[in-house]
C-alpha cells in the first residue's frame, strides 16, 4: 500500500494550492480519509477529513478556506486549499484508515510566504 502526495509549493499569502494524494495497492473506497499537517516544532494536526459516513470535518482553521474531497474512479484525495496564510505553511500528509490498518503518504511541503 502506497499513499502518494504531491501538489505542495511556495505560494504568496492568499493565493491557493490543490493537494493530490494517489492511492497504490488499495483503494480509498468509502473508507475515512483525511489530512493531516505538521509545522515545525509542532505536533501533527488534522486538517480535513471525511469519515467512513461521508461527513466532512474541518478544522477550525481552515473552515471556509480548504476543501476535502475524493476521486474514487482516480482513486485520489485532494485538498484545495484557498486564501493560503502564513500560519498555513507545513508539510501535508495524507490518510487512509481501512479495517487492515491506518496507512499515510510522505508528505508534501506547503511554504506560505512573500
């Protein structure tokens, strides 16, 4: 099983990056799903996530500005995330619980910065 992340950058405050996070060896289904983020010197929190009953949940802090969704013909997690802040810059993961386990992809950098 393999998570693949990608889509993280450099981007100016208030500009906007869609996260892509493709799946290997299984299938995110209907499956809980979500993103995670870690800034440094701080511990990973949940960013988005949508659970096996296909309710969404976000953060405070990204409510109104990111958006979860999921491609089940891609079989891909996305993440658009828009009016992109400083307090935004972190390295994203993505995640899949499945009942065979909780599975996460490397990572890919977000920097928010002038």
């Amino acid at each position: 099983v393999q998570l693949q992340a990608s889509g993280g950058g450099v981007v100016q405050p208030g500009g906007s990056l869609r996260l892509s996070c493709a799946a290997s060896g299984t299938t995110f289904g209907l499956n809980a799903v979500g993103w995670y983020r870690q800034a440094p010197g701080k511990q990973r929190e949940v960013v988005a996530r949508i659970s096996s009953d296909r309710t969404a949940y976000y953060a405070d802090a990204v409510k109104g500005r990111f958006t979860i969704s999921r491609d089940i013909v891609k079989n891909t997690l996305y993440l658009q995330m828009n009016g992109l802040e400083p307090e935004d810059t972190a390295i994203y993961y993505c995640n899949l619980v499945k009942k065979t386990g909780q599975y996460w992809g490397q990572g890919t950098l977000v920097t928010v910065s002038s």
